[in-house]
C-alpha cells in the first residue's frame, strides 16, 4: 500500500472491507474505459493548433475559479494569483502567483479541486507525492521548475495528451456564430485519434440582460437571417446556425440560464417583446419573459433538429461587483441559489414531454431538486433526464449524495452519466476517475446491502460510465 493520495488504489472507495472489495470489482469494469466528455469547455483551437501549454500558474491556478476563490477568501488577492481583468492585468509575475498558491495549499485538504489538483501533479505531471504533499511557500519554486520542465517536453502537447488520457468524445462550448474552423480541421485530420465536438451555446443572444445583446442579434440577424427581418428573421437565423453546427458534427445545444423559467408567448406577443428589446426600452421583467419563452423556443428547435438540450441553471453571477468590476466574469464570485424546476418547465414540458427523439438534460446547483423535483421528472417523462451534479456539486460526497438522491425514484437509467464540465483539460481523467470511484462506491453499498445482485451491478457500472452518455447525447 503506498502512502500516496493520488495512488493509493482504494481512493474514494468505502472504508468498510468487505463493501470496498465489491467496489474494486466494480470498479475494474469501467477503469480503462474511454473518456466520453459531452459537455465541457476547453477550446478546440487548442487542440487543433496542438498549442503548448503556458507556465504551470496560467495552466493550473490563474483560469481555474475553483482554486482562486479559495485562497481569495483566506486573503489573497485575485491579482497576487494572476487573474485577468483591468486591475488583475498589472499582477504580480508568474512565479510569484505560484508562491502565492503554494503557500495556501493546505486550505485544499478535503476538497474536490484538492483531490483532482494531487491527481494532476502525480498522475499527469510525474510529480513525486512527498513533493504534491509538502508544497508550501518555501517548496514551490521546486514544484515550478519540475511542472515547467513537463510542460517543455515535446511530446508534453494537447494532441498526444488527448490520446494519452483515452478521451474519445470531447464536447467544446461554441458561440452560434463562431465558423467551427478547429472542428472541422480535427474532422478531416485522420491521424487524430478521437472525436472534438462542437456545442451551439446561444446565451448572449437570447438573454436580453446581457451588455451585448443587441449587438450580437444585429450581427446574428445580419450573417444569418436570410435577408429576414424582425422577429422572424431572429428566428432563422438561430435555426439556420444550429442546423450549421449540427452539420459540424454538433449533438447538443446548452442554456446557462438564471432560473429554469420557460413561457410560450404567442407570436404578436413575442415579436412585440422583441422589438422592445431593440429599443432598449423592455423592463426587467420583460427581458426574464422574453428569454423564457426562447428557452421554450429552443426546445421546439431541438424536437426538430435532434439537438440533445441541456439547460444548467441556479447561479447567481458575479456576486461580489467590485470584483467583478476589476476583473471580469468567472473568477470565483458565482453562488448558487434556489431554483424551481417544477413549475417553471411546465410549459416547456407540455408541449415537448413526450416528443419522440427530444433529450432534455437538466442540471443544477440546489441539491434540494434532485429528490423533490429532478428525479420525479425524469421517472415520468421520456424526454428528461438528470443532469451529472455539477460544479459545486461535482465533488465525491456531493455525488453519492446525488445518487441516494435520485436512484429510489427515478432508477439508474435516467442520468445523464458524469458531466466534467471543466476548462482545465489536465483534470479531465482525474474527475472521470473520481465519478468512476464514486459510482463503483454506490452500487458496492447496494450490493452489499442485498439491494441489488452483484452480477447487475456490473452491469449498471459499465452503463452509468459509458451507456448513459453514449444514449442521452445520442453519441
């Protein structure tokens, strides 16, 4: 037995001997299986330009909000991590944002960037684990130097580590109006051994809140619209693009709403809506009325193209202005808050519920909704299934929690299978491994409970890992 977290073989696995010896076997099942990633946000050009890495703060600690937000709130300052922005701009260099970190890794203990940052250096980088577990102030210009030394390795690119992680699908999240060049040179590249995937994300243009959202409908209705103009010719255009992005090889459209609200408005109503909108003169509560009934016009265009829609809900971003202000959106001040799914996807469910082919994946970040709302849906609709837990909620306990949640109701066949919704492309196996540990720990419990017989839990492993999304995401 090594004294190694990251490689200790029964990480994540349950305590009790007998149940964790179920779950080894589980586990052996789905272990070497590939990685099937249909949602997340790591840019294709990076992988079709084979672009090298940068040094380890911009790669591991400046992007990711997980890691900032935490030493942020023991009193570092977003600059001192290299955090982009007007102020974050003039920051400290980059070694010294590593120190910065260095010094607060032991806040990481217990939790999931914690776990999946330890898998990272040891598993990805070769670190030794005395090293990963003494990083301080004072060792981190050791770290530093062996993590840069990693990344100058040739063969240390995007490419050869897309084929070392056994990734075989891998979701992008794509603006509506974005060419999709980087697919569709993955595409045609033969040598390429797995699957880069476009995902139509039409948030800005359909949220009239958002700063520049009558500048991107101008330039929408403008490149797309077929010479259409209005309301009608909004429409198309979105229609026309998604039928673009699905030629490229698209198989889902997401919604990052703020709340799961949906109306079907009639035509006059909406094209009234509408023209307010590009007046600048719609309230508050006519831009929340004009988005919802778009997110049901989304769904009727996913009944008709076969795009899988998935709809992640319940953050309130960018809590804090101020930080906000000095350096933009994404780092590290979103919160979630309650949601209502029942009601406010009625009327989408209404009409489109049991649509033959229509996949409707719902997220979210209130745990309350999985067992009150969430799994109640899914166990009768044919449409709808559970969205993985997801961002502050994709952490071990989190998940098992989840499980218990929604199983007793709606069954294992009605999730959508592990999302890692992630821009920190080095993490992508270390979180599939987690979800994979977690799923073996669950059925094991199940098992040795005499819930379940072992022989199905074999088989329920293998669906959860690679059946589930393969099935929702129509792969």
């Amino acid at each position: 037995m090594t004294d190694s977290i990251a490689a200790n073989p029964d990480r994540l696995l349950p305590a009790d001997p007998g149940t964790r010896a179920i779950a080894r076997e589980l586990l052996a099942d789905v272990e070497g299986l590939p990685i099937l990633s249909p949602h997340g946000h790591v840019p294709a050009e990076m992988i079709a330009e084979d672009t090298p890495f940068p040094d380890p703060t911009a790669l591991l600690v400046s992007p990711d909000h997980y890691v900032t937000r935490l030493v942020h709130a023991a009193g570092t300052p977003l600059s001192g991590l290299r955090v982009g922005g007007t102020e974050g701009s003039a920051s400290v260099d980059s070694r010294t944002a590593w120190r910065n970190f260095a010094a607060a890794w032991p806040l990481f203990d217990g939790t999931a960037s914690g776990y999946w940052l330890r898998s990272e250096f040891e598993h990805v980088f070769g670190l030794p684990s005395e090293m990963v577990e003494t990083l301080s102030a004072d060792t981190a210009d050791a770290v530093y130097d062996a993590i840069s030394a990693r990344l100058a390795e040739p063969s240390f690119r995007p490419r050869q580590l897309f084929a070392d992680f056994n990734i075989e699908v891998l979701a992008t999240t794509d603006d509506p109006l974005d060419p999709l060049e980087a697919h569709a040179l993955l595409a045609k590249d033969e040598s390429f051994p797995g699957r880069v995937l476009p995902t139509f994300r039409p948030d800005p243009y359909i949220n009239v809140a958002h700063p520049e959202w009558a500048e991107r409908v101008d330039r929408l209705t403008a490149e797309a619209a077929d010479g259409v103009d209005g309301y009608a010719g909004y429409l198309r255009a979105l229609t026309n693009r998604r039928r673009y992005f699905v030629e490229h090889g698209a198989v889902s459209a997401d919604h990052g709403v703020r709340t799961p609200l949906t109306l079907k408005l009639d035509r006059a109503e909406a094209e009234g809506l509408f023209a307010k909108a590009r007046r600048g003169e719609a309230t508050a509560a006519e831009r929340d009325a004009f988005e919802a009934h778009m997110i049901y016009e989304m769904a009727r265009m996913s009944v008709e193209d076969g795009l899988v829609m998935t709809i992640h809900p319940g953050s309130f971003r960018n809590h804090h202005a101020p930080t906000f202000e000095a350096y933009g959106a994404d780092t590290g001040h979103d919160i979630p808050f309650a949601i209502d799914y029942t009601e406010g996807i009625r009327p989408l469910l209404a009409d489109f519920g049991t649509a033959e082919g229509f996949h409707l994946v719902l997220f979210t970040l209130d745990e309350t909704v999985f067992s009150r709302e969430l799994a109640p849906l899914a166990g009768f609709y044919p449409s709808v299934f559970i969205g993985a837990p997801w961002w502050f909620l994709d952490a071990p306990d989190a998940m098992l929690r989840f499980r218990s949640a929604v199983t007793e109701t709606a069954g294992f066949s009605r999730s959508s299978g592990f999302i890692d919704d992630t821009r920190a492309f080095c993490s992508i196996p270390a979180r599939h491994d987690a979800s994979r540990r977690v799923e073996a720990s669950f059925l094991a419990r199940l098992v040795a409970e005499h819930r379940i017989t072992e022989a199905r839990a074999h088989e329920i492993i293998v669906d959860l890992v690679d059946g589930a999304p393969r099935r929702v995401f129509k792969l």
